[in-house]
C-alpha cells in the first residue's frame, strides 16, 4: 500500500525536504551508516559505545578541550549527590577511591577513562562547535557546518543526528536593573569555580536549588559573610533517612515508585489500586515531610511550601548536613526575597530591604537553545512553554533523522537513563525495535503532556522531567526491546524493595542479545508495577 505523501503547495523550502518522503518512512533507518553526535558528555559516549557495537560509524562534536560534559568543570567543590552505585556507565563500573560520593575530578578521571577503555576519544573532535545543520535535499540525512579551534568552517554529510548535550545549556542570569552600577563582581554558579574568588568578600548565592546552597557554603567558609537568598526553597533529601537508612531504599526501588503520583502507562486494575491506595500514599508522604523537617531542622521561610512528593519533580535535591550545621552556627545566612535592583554597594530588595555584596552568585538554572536548527526546523519541534516533548524522551516526529539522548531527559539517575535510552536507539536505528507511526506517537506524547500538566509543577523544561518516575521510563524501555523490565530474577522481595541500579540492567549491555525471560509475578506486584 502506498503512503500518503504531504501536498507541496503552499509549503515552507524546509517543509518541502520532509514532505517528499511518505511519512511511513519515517522509522524506516535502513540508510543510517553514518551519525553525527552533538556532544561528548556522559550521554553521547554512550551513544559511541552503541553505535560502535551496531557498526555505525558515527563522529562526535565537542566544542571543549575534552570529553565529560558538565563534569569537566563545573562550581566549587561539585561532587556526586548520590552514592557512585547510582552513578555508573552499566557495561563500566565506577571504582571511586574516595569513597561513595566522589567529588568532580574523580568523576570526570572515571569518564575520560571509559572513553579511552571503549576506544571513543578516537571518534571525538574536540575543540569543534557545531554552527547549523540543514537537511539533504536529495536524500535522508543532514549536512552540518562546524569549526574547530583555529580553523575555516568546514561542512560534511550525515544520516542521522544525535543530540547529546545535556540538560545544561546556556547558563541563565536574570537581568536586573542598574547592575552596572554595581562596583562589586556578577556571575553565574558555573564560573564560581575557585572559592578563593569569595575570599574575605560579602558573598550573596541567588537560589535554592542544590547548586546554589553549595555555592553559599563554599562561600562561607573563606567570605566575611555569605548569604543564601531565594524564592522559593525545595525539599531537602539526606544521604540516611533517620540518619540509619541509604535513601535509595526508600526513593529507588519499585515500593517507592509505587507511592508517588500514579503514572499514566499503567492498567485499569493498577489504577484502581493506586486509587484504593491514596490515602495511604497521601500519609506516606506527609510522614516523610516530617522526618525531613526534623533531619534537617527545617523551620520558617525554609520549609517548602510545595508538598515532597510534587516537589520532588522539580527542584529534588540531596544534600548533607552542612549548610543545616553551618546556618545553625551563623556561618551561613538564608533571606527569602529578590532583587529589585543592584546598588553601588550590594543589592536592594523588593521589600525595600538592602543587602551589601562584593560579589552575587547566581544559581539560576540554564536555558535550553536549539540554534543549531534554523527556525522553520525549530517550529517543527513542536517545543512547549514546559519543554520539548518526544516520544520516549527521544524522537520528535515532524523532524526525519534527528534525536536526543539525554537532552531532553531528566532523571535521578541520569547515566543509567541515558544508558538505556543509547542502547534504545541502537536497536531502533538496527530495525530491531520498530517504531509505531507517527500518528500513535503523537498520541502517545499527548497522553504523557496531559498528565505531566495536570499535577507536576509547572516550569520550563516540565517536558523532560521523569526523576523517580525513571522505574516507569526504563520499564517501557526495556518492553520496547523485548527484554525483562523486572530485573531482580525471582526474588520478589528484592524486585519490590530493593533499590535499582546499574548492575540490575548489566547484562543488556554485554554483547550477546538477552532473551526476553520469564519472572514469576505475583497478584501483589501488580501495585508495583
């Protein structure tokens, strides 16, 4: 049967390049020998490590001087904020030597030799920026225009395009007024990497996510003063719950993702025991607030005013203990309030309040920015007020021959999420996996945008968030590819309890396929599904 194809009349120059080919065309990747990955960080070397296997050849862009992403350099002191274990490539075990929450060297040492172990720096141009890309006009694939350090443009053909940058793009800064009359120092939390740079200086971080509290207390050990000043405040998570539990018992297993909001890809019979279940998840929750409360001794402006478990979906960090020690003993301060406008000598707030500073931090965030695309292929996008939405967190579906890998995916374990989404894609791009239409994957994004819309908290890139709803996502995944989702063998107690992590998903990424298997299911595991 022929496909239909789109009319040309009336239809932009970019349009016209997509409308030539049937639209059942598109998951037909038989062409695909040659890739180009834009970025060489913790998610596109993994889509190195999988293509390398399926045969493909694919080059990777990478405008900096090596590979690692955001862990090449980053803000003072930045570390892991979760034991290694959930922090690991799953075919490449992470032995850190400095115990389980590593700092940033230690985990860029850890990439740089995954890289070279797996033979990929050879793939990698460093020094190398991605300008644009454009479709072919004669054929699938995409011509990319890129510079490297000291040299002209240069342009070269490929059959599909993996976006692998990362949630961190442009470092954001909001603009205040008058900050040129400032006499004091201005920049993000990225460029605050040596805390020298506060030494014996009035420091004010701007924030309340994780980034930012780092910051105030990097600050506070070398400032004369350092002060943590926000909007809003999230939920604190410790590395023990009641300082006796690892808190991936109690956030990674299958019995935590069964507390949390009711996922969408869920059966009827599901459903209606989440619903029976609601009280109890309600009380949950409201009993976890109070453990934290006390944990961290949470009182005032620094309670958070969203409850945990939406909170969770946008501003969830885990932290120590030492900003709580620190403001106890006034090393560190914590206004709620903002900027109206920077002073001569500090800032002035929308209260009227005014604050002298010799150097303002931000820990604002990034923005996400698509301008290697040209803005016709942007419009295709389709992109929301609240992000990007593809289906599976990795195709768009008016764009032929274009993904991303952990672009536009964020989870609370990013490197294994990423992991899978590689192997995922291999199998998709190897014709192992089938993608539906375009049709059933419109509906399907629509059906994930409507129920993410409905309760998750609203912000920018709302699109991308999964964090503890990852079960759900890797479950789907693994279904895709025919392989077990249930990765504890047959122990049920384990499957339902025990936290998930990259050794559970090891053995897909060993070179021999996996049989899809069998696990004994009981009725009791179907809530935990």
């Amino acid at each position: 049967q022929d496909c239909p194809k789109a009319s040309s009349q009336l239809l932009a120059p970019v349009d016209l390049v997509f409308s030539a080919m049937p639209a059942c065309d598109f998951g037909d990747f038989a062409h695909v020998q040659k890739v180009g990955v834009l970025g060489a960080g913790v998610a596109g070397l993994q889509v190195a490590e999988q293509l390398q296997q399926a045969g493909i050849g694919c080059t990777l862009f990478e405008k900096a001087n090596d590979v690692g992403g955001v862990w090449r350099s980053n803000y003072v002191d930045f570390g892991l904020q979760v034991p290694k274990e959930l922090y690991e490539f799953p075919s490449y075990p992470f032995s850190a030597k400095h115990g389980s929450f590593p700092r940033g060297p230690e985990v860029q040492a850890y990439l740089r030799s995954f890289a070279r172990d797996k033979g990929i720096y050879e793939k990698v141009r460093l020094n190398t920026a991605v300008l644009g890309m454009t479709p072919l006009e004669d054929q699938r694939g995409w011509k990319l225009r890129f510079q490297s350090a000291g040299q002209e443009e240069q342009e070269e053909d490929f059959d599909f395009v993996v976006v692998a940058t990362g949630m961190y793009g442009t470092p954001f800064v909001p603009s205040v007024p008058e900050v040129e009359k400032f006499r004091g120092s201005v920049m993000h939390a990225e460029k605050f990497s040596d805390k020298e740079t506060a030494a014996g200086k009035k420091v004010i971080v701007v924030g309340g996510g994780k980034s930012a509290i780092d910051c105030a207390v990097a600050a506070a050990k070398v400032g004369e003063t350092s002060t943590l000043l926000f909007r809003e405040v999230h939920w604190p998570v410790p590395r023990y719950l009641l300082d006796l539990i690892p808190f991936k018992w109690g956030t990674y297993s299958r019995f935590g993702h069964a507390t949390l909001p009711t996922h969408y890809d869920v059966t009827v019979v599901e459903k209606w025991l989440h619903f029976l279940a609601s009280p109890l998840k309600w009380l949950w929750w409201r009993i976890v607030e109070l453990m934290f409360r006390f944990q961290f001794g949470l009182s005032g402006d620094l309670v958070p005013s969203c409850r945990i478990d939406h909170d969770l979906f946008s501003g969830g960090q885990i932290l120590s203990y030492e900003f709580r020690d620190m403001l106890r003993a006034g090393q560190v301060g914590a206004l709620k309030g903002r900027i109206a406008r920077f002073t001569t000598s500090g800032v002035e707030l929308t209260d009227g309040t005014e604050m002298e500073a010799d150097l303002v931090v931000f820990g604002t965030g990034f923005t996400k920015s698509y301008a290697y695309l040209e803005p016709a292929l942007q419009a295709r996008l389709n992109r929301q007020q609240d992000g990007l939405y593809l289906y599976r967190n990795v195709f768009p579906t008016q764009v032929r021959d274009l993904c991303f890998i952990g672009a536009e995916t964020s989870t609370f374990n990013n490197i294994l999420t990423q992991g899978l989404q590689a192997l995922w894609l291999r199998k998709v791009l190897a014709g192992e996996v089938q993608l539906p239409s375009t049709a059933i994957m419109d509906a399907a994004i629509a059906t994930e945008q409507n129920w993410k819309q409905s309760w998750m908290p609203k912000k920018g890139d709302r699109a991308a968030i999964l964090q503890l709803h990852k079960m759900k996502y890797h479950d789907q995944l693994c279904q895709d590819m025919g392989v077990n989702h249930r990765r504890k063998g047959w122990n049920l107690l384990a499957e339902i309890f025990a936290p998930y992590s990259a050794t559970d998903y090891a053995g897909l990424f060993a070179e021999e396929t996996e049989g899809c298997g069998t696990t004994l299911i009981f009725a009791a595991s179907l809530f935990f599904a």
